[in-house]
C-alpha cells in the first residue's frame, strides 16, 4: 500500500491497527536512502480528523495530509521495545525502578500531545524502554475509545495505575514510593503531573539526605492512611461520648461522671472544707 503526497511517497510495511475509525500504518519512505521510517495515523471517521487536526495544529512532531476523503497524520517512528514487557525482562532494583518511573512522569509532562491522544498511550500502554533506561512513546494507538472530554487528571491517575504495577514487586519491602502512590490514589487521586512528580521523586531519594521536616513529610505521606483511620475513630468515640452527655444532661440533669473531677464535698459535719 503507498501513500503518496506532493511530499511524501510512503510504503506501509504493516498495519498495526485497523478498525471503523481509523487504521495506523508503519511506513519507509520510498525514495530515502536510509529507509526512513513513520507511524502514519489513516483517520476514517470525520468528526475524529476534525477534532485531531484541531488539537494537533502546530505540532512540530506531526505532519497533516489528506488524500480522498481520509485524513492522515504523520510521526516518526521508534523501534518497539514495550516498557512491561523489557522492564520485568531486565529484573531491575527498587532504585532502577523508581528511577524509571520518574522518567515516565517527565515524558508525560515533556511530550507535546493533547490530553486525549496522551491519555490512549498510557490506558493502551504504548510505552516503550529504550536500552539505555529512557522511556518513551510510540503512536499505534486504537481510536476506538476517543474522546476530548479527558483532562490532566486523568492522565496523571492513568499513570499512577502503571507506576504501582511497576513498584509492586517492592511492596513487601515497604518501599515509600510504592505507599505513597496507594495511599494518594486511595483517597483522591492526583490533578497534576507536577504533583505526581514530587511525590515520586521525594520518595526515590535516599532518606539519609532528608532534613528532619522532609523525612516527616515523608512519615506523614506513608501512613496517611492509618492515621486516617485512626482520626475518624477518634471522632466517632468523642460522638458517642457527646451523646451520652446530652441524654444524661436531659434525664437526671447532670453527667455521672464528670463528678470524679470536682470535690462536692464543702462541709462535714461542723466543719467546712473551705477554711
């Protein structure tokens, strides 16, 4: 199959993807002396190029053409090396590990890409492992699911699922990275990139270069969760007394018990107790 353009003459090599929406072909230039490669996106639903060509305007890494009535959208290519499949291969170290998530949220805030396309590539886990450890994205991506209504938030919490698959194997050592990512998107998740980045980072350095207030940060993230808890049971106990306070009051016009804190007894017999 060629595709062919006042600029380009393509030859797809194969079709990784092929569905009602679109297909993504991987492509050499026909007349490039080193066999240039491409991932050309052939976009076959109208509203979907409309809404790409909107968000991809202007884009240095993309190219736009239209041959017929389909839209094309032009990328270099990288070679495959999936991040889950040579990450594990490479049975790295916790250190190895957290390094290489951290250089995962720096391609998600580096990469110059819409919030929707980004979104596909971490759910579809186009992510790739280069042999020197930098990580990153290839653009195979079924548009099946699509849509524009997706912001930082999602993306950042996306990533977060892939980065606690990562550190898994190192939950049993109590890593700090791994405790903090649970405990964060247990209670209300991440809005930033920004955000998750500190908390990677902060949890990937050595606890020896910590200032006392960092390594309490560091506590009060890791067992956020527990304390949690432990105030919300705090609340409940304090309820239950404030009730039977209210209920003794209403009943016999005072609370029992409280009377352990005050000396009711002011005189004895002839004698008062106030000299």
């Amino acid at each position: 199959m060629e595709f062919v353009t006042n600029q380009y003459n393509l030859n797809s090599i194969y079709t990784a993807v092929d569905n009602s929406v679109n297909a993504v072909h991987v492509c050499e230039s026909k007349y490039s002396p080193k066999g240039t490669r491409y991932t050309l996106w052939e976009i076959k639903d109208h509203i979907l190029a409309r809404n790409l060509v909107s968000e991809l305007e202007g884009n240095e890494n993309c190219d736009m053409f239209s041959i017929g009535n389909r839209m094309y959208f032009l990328f270099p290519f990288r070679d495959f090396r999936p991040l889950k499949e040579f990450y594990k291969g490479s049975n790295p170290s916790l250190n190895d590990g957290e390094a290489i998530c951290i250089r995962l949220v720096m391609e998600c805030m580096s990469v110059n890409l819409p919030y929707s396309i980004l979104f596909l590539i971490l759910s579809q886990e186009r992510i790739n492992l280069s042999k020197d450890g930098s990580v990153y994205f290839d653009y195979c991506i079924d548009f099946t699911e699509y849509t524009d209504k997706i912001k930082e938030k999602d993306c950042a919490n996306q990533c977060v699922g892939i980065l606690l698959d990562m550190l898994e194997p190192f939950a049993d050592q109590k890593a700090n990275s791994y405790m903090i990512l649970s405990a964060k998107l247990w209670r209300s998740g991440y809005n930033t990139f920004v955000e998750l980045y500190k908390d990677v980072h902060m949890a990937e350095a050595p606890a020896k270069k910590y200032k006392l207030r960092v390594r309490l940060q560091r506590w009060f993230k890791r067992n956020q969760e527990l304390l949690f808890r432990m105030l919300l049971v705090f609340c409940l106990i304090l309820l239950v007394l404030v009730i039977i306070m209210v209920i003794s009051q209403i009943f016999t016009g005072g609370v029992p018990f409280l009377r352990i804190f005050f000396n009711p007894f002011k005189e004895i017999g002839t004698e008062t107790m106030l000299q």
